[in-house]
C-alpha cells in the first residue's frame, strides 16, 4: 500500500486538483509552478512516485527538519491552519478507486 500512496501523491503533484490558493497573497501563489519548480524537486516533469516511499531510517533530527521541508514544497490542497479539511478524504478515495482500477484489471 506504500506505493499506491506515492502514486496518488506524484500525480496530485504533477496535476493538483486546485490551482490556485483562494486566499489572497502577495505574490499570487500558485500551486502548479511550485509543485513543479527544477529547484525543489529532481526531475520535476517526470512522474517519479519513489520520491514519495520513505527512505531508510535516520536520526530524529534529521527526520523531523525533512517532513517540515517536505511540506512547504508539496501543497496540492494548501498547507498550515488553512488547508483543505477534506485532503486526507481525497487521498483515502483516491487510492481506494486506484485499488479498485488495479485489482479488477486482466
């Protein structure tokens, strides 16, 4: 189940379902040029879905300073106090529906 969830994670990285973030900004923010910016990602144009599988284990330390990086470069549904509440519904059905396409496949 790991990679289904990286695969539905690269493509909402590749295809975030909104585009724009509804709140007011200063530099108008947009999703899709920073979900796929050369400078944050490797490759940002190919679907690569091993960048999201956990990697072997390091120190705390180490650990907790790359989730905090992770999290302002991936933001297909926003991020802090303001993000969507239904994200982790949206992944739930995505990955249930890939599941489903997957399994029932000749």
């Amino acid at each position: 189940m790991p990679y289904l969830q990286a695969v539905v994670k690269e493509a909402l990285r590749l295809h975030p379902p909104g585009p724009l973030v509804i709140r007011p900004s200063v530099t108008g923010l947009c999703c899709k040029p920073v979900m796929r910016d050369p400078y944050l990602w490797e490759d940002p144009a190919e679907f690569k879905p091993e960048r999201f599988l956990p990697a072997s284990p390091r120190s705390g330390g180490q650990e907790d300073e790359m989730i905090k990086e992770e999290v302002l470069k991936y933001i297909p549904f926003g991020s802090g106090r303001r993000g969507c509440p239904g994200s982790n519904l949206a992944y739930l059905s995505a990955g249930i529906a890939i599941g489903v396409m997957v399994q029932c496949f000749d």
